[in-house]
C-alpha cells in the first residue's frame, strides 16, 4: 500500500506571511512485518536529482524504517536492489575500460 510521509512540515514565511506547502514522500510500498518494523520499498528505474534529495531527507526524518530502492533485473530475473545494480554496472564500466587500455 502506499503510504504518504512527511518530510518537511508546510509553513508560513515570517517576513512575507506566504505559505509554502509541506515536502512529501509517497512510498510504492510498506511492508510491516510482526515484530512491527517497517520496511519501505520504492521501485525505481533510475535515482532521479530529486529523489536522491528526498531519500535523504526521508532516512533523516525516520531512522527507525529501513528503506530500499528496488528495479526488476531482466537478466537475473529478480528484483535486486538499485544501489547494487548500479554499482555492478560502475564495476562492468571499469572492467571494458581496462579492457580497452
């Protein structure tokens, strides 16, 4: 189920009295197994400036949820997680520029 969390509280500005709304996160996923903890799951493609920016503000805001960024792999057949994906495409990058050398 998604599940919206709140990252920054809205506000009105003190100078201009204009409101400015709250920064939101809304989860693809919350999984709550029985012991109660949390664990939050987004599907992604790719981590976006923005995402990146709120993943940060999220883990800040909620140390307590474990948090995962996850993107089906074709040729493994498996949803893996995305920081390993994309450390396993940095490390293939590596080995042909050796290669190439």
């Amino acid at each position: 189920r998604q599940v919206t969390y709140v990252l920054l509280e809205g506000f009105t500005h003190k100078l201009t009295g204009k409101k400015v709304r709250p920064i939101t996160y809304i989860a693809d996923f919350v999984v709550v197994d029985s012991d109660g903890c949390e664990l939050v799951v987004d599907v992604k493609g790719k981590k976006t400036p923005e995402f990146r920016l709120k993943e940060k503000m999220f883990l800040a805001k909620y140390p307590d949820k474990e948090f995962v960024c996850v993107q089906y792999d074709e040729s493994a057949k498996e949803w893996r997680n995305l920081d390993e994906i994309e450390k396993d495409k940095r490390a293939r990058k590596r080995a042909r520029a050796k290669k190439v050398s």
